[in-house]
C-alpha cells in the first residue's frame, strides 16, 4: 500500500519539515492500563483537556486484565483482555484494533500528559507518514494528588530526576536527527505516536514479549529497518507518576534489565545488541547468492563470504542447499528484516575482506555527502551489490527520487568462481 499522504525526506532528516504546521487529522490515543484507577482518571482527565480538536480525537483504554472493571467516561472506549500476567504489547495491539485514527498516540495509565502533548507529538507523523516520535516522558511523585488537577502543577510540587542516559542521548543525537541503527534504545513506548499506515508497515508489538520492558525497543528497531524517520519531541512533555527504574531498588533493576536485554539479543540483530560471537535468530546482513552453476562453486563463494562477514545469513539457491546443512548461517530464504542486502549474481570469492566490509559498514551507518543524502547502495566492480533496505523500501514507496546516493568502487578483493573450482586447492590454501 503506498503512503497515504505526504512526502519522503532523505535518511532521517526530519529537520525539513521543521517549520511546517501540523495537518488535522484523526488521533487514536490508546492509553495501556492494570489495575491503576486513580492514575488512569488523571491521564484521561488531561486528555479531554489536550489543544488538538476534541472531535478528532479517539481515546480507547485498553485493559491488561485488571481484578476490577475499569471506569471510563462517556466517549472513552475501553476493551480488555484476560488477565495472564504482564502482556503490554499485546494489549496495545489490542487498542489499535479497536481504534480508527489515521494517527496513533501511546501512553500509558500512569503517564498523563500536558495539554499540548498530542498536537507537538503528532505534527510530524501527520506530515511525514513514517515519522515515528517521542515525546519527554519526565517523572513526578503523583500520589495522593487530585487527578482533577492540571498535571504540570501537580508534578511542580514533587518532581522526581530524569533519566540522564535518556537526556544525554537526546541531546547527542539532536533530538534524534541523527538516529542510527541503536536509536530505538531511545524510543519509550509510553510516550510514542506514529501514523497508522505505518504501524501496520511494522507491524504490531511483538506480543512475546510476556514480561517489563523491551517490546518498545524491539518495535522501534523494526520500525527503523521498515524506514522509520525518528524524531524526539522535547516539548511534547508527559509526566510518569513515580521514578524510572534507575531510581528504583538495585538489584531488583539490574535482574529486569537482564532479563530484557537477554530477550533483545534474540530479537535485534545490531551490533552492540546481539551476541558478539554466538549465532543470534536475527542478523544484519544477509548474502544472496542468486546462482551457482554447482555445489563446488557454491561452497567456495559462501565460505569466503562467511569468512568475511561471520554474522551474515547467507541465502543460496535451494538445489545446493543440502551442501551447507551443518551451517544454520545458510539458509533457503532470506530475513527480510536485515538491514543490508548483499547481492552475487554469480559465484565470488572473497579474497581480500577490506573492501567488502568497508561497503556493508558505510550503508549501515547511512553517512551523509554535502547534499545531505545519506548512502544508500555500493556497487562493487560490477560483480557485488551491497544495498540498504531502509534506502530499497523507501525507494519503492517515493520513488528513485527517495534521496539515497549510489557509489561505485573497484572490487579488488573480489573473484569470480570458476563453474568448476579446484575445491581441494581452496581449502588446502594453494589455489
């Protein structure tokens, strides 16, 4: 389905828009709660009070099986599921289905925000289909105040630390204007919208994941291979009732972090979140070989490509599959969530890594040239084609003129296989 309005920008450059007012449009607010009435009043209290027109605004409560019904005013719809332990994506998921916003707004129950949040966080998805934004999810000890209360007054009274970590990140990246491939870590569920043509381009919440923390971040990581432009809103401010977990018990944050963490390295496959060494579901790179005119000249092109790049998966033609079964790197299909594509027509043999390393680390990062637009493919010598897949969707939903460069660079590192190859010289290291 191609977008269904607005334009593309190059990379993530969310800045060129940055002037532009929002466009109206339908806003559905899905608010995730268990068992928290006062705070869940608070928050859907600030919501009737929010700047962006009320009659284009959809508020769907969506209950992880709180013991009790929760209360919602008239015009709230609230949907719910059984109660079987700590299952935040999918009853997200659950929100979206029953809301119709052509925009999506998420908060939590115990983070209610001030009354400009929804129209500074949705501004850019509503002008930039695959803008994904977050907003600035500050803390307050809300206890015992009166939800009727304008939040930001009450939060004045007993504000608690920001997260440093999370500011500095902001601040680093220019609010996220210069995201890259672990930038997710910097996209908090509660407090994130996006369009809702885009989210179903994601996908749902991956509602495996059954305890705290982390489906946010594997969401916003396939959303970032999908094509997602990232985008901090600092001013669209929401206030948590209660610390972040830094400010909570030690030990009892270090187990939660490590079990989110273990769960990520499965499910992400960047580098500074998957294993160093170990085989990881998810990878970054897939190889393609299109062809091989036999399993002799299949076996030399992918063991000289996994020797340059251990971590890739390599996609091969199904008639030489059987070759590399003891090598679950090797595979019949390929992961359509890699962040780099690289293409062999036919077989190569990779005799020296420089070049073809240097290729899939330049589209990985994106670098920008003095046009600002971010690198999107490498053709080597002709033979190999390293492509990003962020550049290819991007490409397929605007156009060539998407903005992605292409580069052309030599292939000396790089041989073609002979459709019959001297096996017992490759391996022996004399030919």
């Amino acid at each position: 389905m191609p977008p269904p309005w607005g334009r593309g920008v190059p990379g993530n450059r969310w800045d060129l828009v940055a002037a532009q007012p929002a466009v109206e449009r339908t806003v559905s607010v899905v608010v995730a709660h268990y068992d928290q009435p006062e705070q869940l009043a608070r928050t859907l209290t600030a919501l009737r009070r929010q700047t962006w027109p009320q009659d284009l605004l959809e508020i769907v409560v969506a209950d992880d099986g709180s013991p009790r019904t929760p209360v919602v005013p008239d015009g709230v719809r609230l949907v719910r599921q059984d109660d079987r332990g700590f299952r935040l994506a999918a009853v997200r998921n659950l929100g979206v289905t029953a809301s119709s916003g052509d925009l999506l707004c998420f908060l939590d129950a115990d983070t209610a925000p001030e009354p400009t949040y929804v129209e500074r966080l949705v501004r850019l998805p509503s002008l930039l289909p695959e803008a994904v934004t977050v907003g600035r999810r500050r803390h307050a000890d809300l206890a015992g105040t009166d939800p009727a209360e304008q939040v930001a007054a009450a939060a004045a009274r007993h504000p608690l630390p920001e997260p440093s970590w999370l500011a500095d990140a902001y601040r680093r990246s220019r609010n996220l204007l210069d995201a890259d491939d672990r930038s997710y870590r910097f996209v908090i569920g509660a407090v994130t919208a996006c369009s809702r043509w885009f989210f179903d381009r994601v996908g749902g919440f991956d509602e495996t994941f059954e305890s705290y923390g982390g489906e946010d971040w594997e969401w916003a990581s396939r959303a970032w291979t999908t094509g997602a432009v990232l985008a901090h809103v600092d001013d669209a401010v929401a206030w948590h009732d209660g610390p972040e977990w830094a400010g909570r018990d030690e030990a009892e944050a270090r187990r939660r972090k490590n079990a989110e963490t273990l769960t990520l390295a499965g499910s992400i496959g960047v580098a500074g979140s998957r294993p160093h060494a170990l085989i990881a579901p998810r990878t970054d790179v897939v190889v393609e070989l299109a062809s091989a005119a036999g399993p002799a000249a299949a076996f030399v092109a992918v063991d000289s490509m996994l020797a340059a790049l251990p971590q890739a998966r390599v996609v091969v033609p199904r008639e030489v599959l059987d070759v590399f079964a003891a090598d679950p790197r090797v595979v019949a299909e390929a992961d359509e969530r890699a962040r780099v594509t690289v293409l062999v027509p036919t077989p190569q043999r990779v005799t020296d890594p420089v070049g073809l390393r240097a290729a899939v680390a330049d589209v990985l990062a994106e670098p920008v040239d003095a046009s600002g637009a971010p690198l999107g493919t490498v053709d080597l010598g002709g033979v190999v084609t390293v492509s990003s897949g962020r550049a290819r969707l991007r490409e397929r939903r605007w156009g060539e003129d998407a903005g992605w460069r292409r580069e052309a660079r030599p292939a000396p590192g790089l041989l073609p296989v002979p459709d019959e190859p001297d096996l017992e010289a490759y391996l022996g290291g004399w030919g």
